[in-house]
C-alpha cells in the first residue's frame, strides 16, 4: 500500500470512528446510567472494543454502572468495583432475566413489572 492510500485509510477509519463516537456518547450523555449485559466476549477488547469504549466513556462521564451477567461468569474484579449494582440470571430463561434486570435497576427508580 503506498503511503498516500495507507494516509486516505487511517483517515477514513478516524472519521468513522469520530462517527461512531459522537454518537454513542450522545446517547450515554443523556442517560442516567449504563448498563451491560455482560457475556464471555466482552472481555475480548480485540474482538469487541465497542464495550470497553463504553464502559470507558461511562466512567469518564461518571454514570453509575449496572451489569446483568449469566450466572456462573467470572467478572474482571475493577469491574465489580466500580459497579453500581450487579444481578445474575440463569442463561435461556427470560424470566430469570427479568428478575434480574428487575432487581439491579431498582435501586436507580421504580421499576414497572
């Protein structure tokens, strides 16, 4: 690749990235919080950098942090601490879920079931 077309790359990937965000923070500006559904590849940054851009953007602009995860899953422990709240569900039964969800959002407001 010459080095003029490796230039017009990066700074296309730059320009989707500045996309993508400008808008994923909008939207984590305007919440109260963010919550995670937590899953084996989260942990992968290389597979998902998405989630540690998030969860990064999240604590920069201090939103408290929820995270709903499978039970049975290893958390990163600096994850745990800085955690507002965390429940786990059993995999495949939405019901358990919802429980879940139910209860770890409930600290934040009333939660209609």
């Amino acid at each position: 690749m010459t080095s003029e077309k490796a230039r017009r790359e990066q700074l296309r990937t730059q320009r989707r990235l500045q996309e993508w965000a400008t808008k994923n923070l909008e939207g984590l500006e305007a919440s109260h919080m963010f919550s995670l559904l937590w899953s084996p590849s989260c942990a992968n940054i290389a597979k998902q950098p998405e989630v540690a851009l998030r969860l990064a953007a999240a604590l920069l602009l201090d939103k408290p942090i929820t995270i709903l995860a499978p039970i049975g899953s290893e958390l990163p422990k600096r994850l745990l601490a800085v955690a507002a709240g965390v429940e786990y569900y059993t995999p495949g039964d939405m019901d358990s879920m919802k429980r879940a969800m139910i209860r770890v959002l409930a600290p934040f407001a009333p939660v209609r079931q």
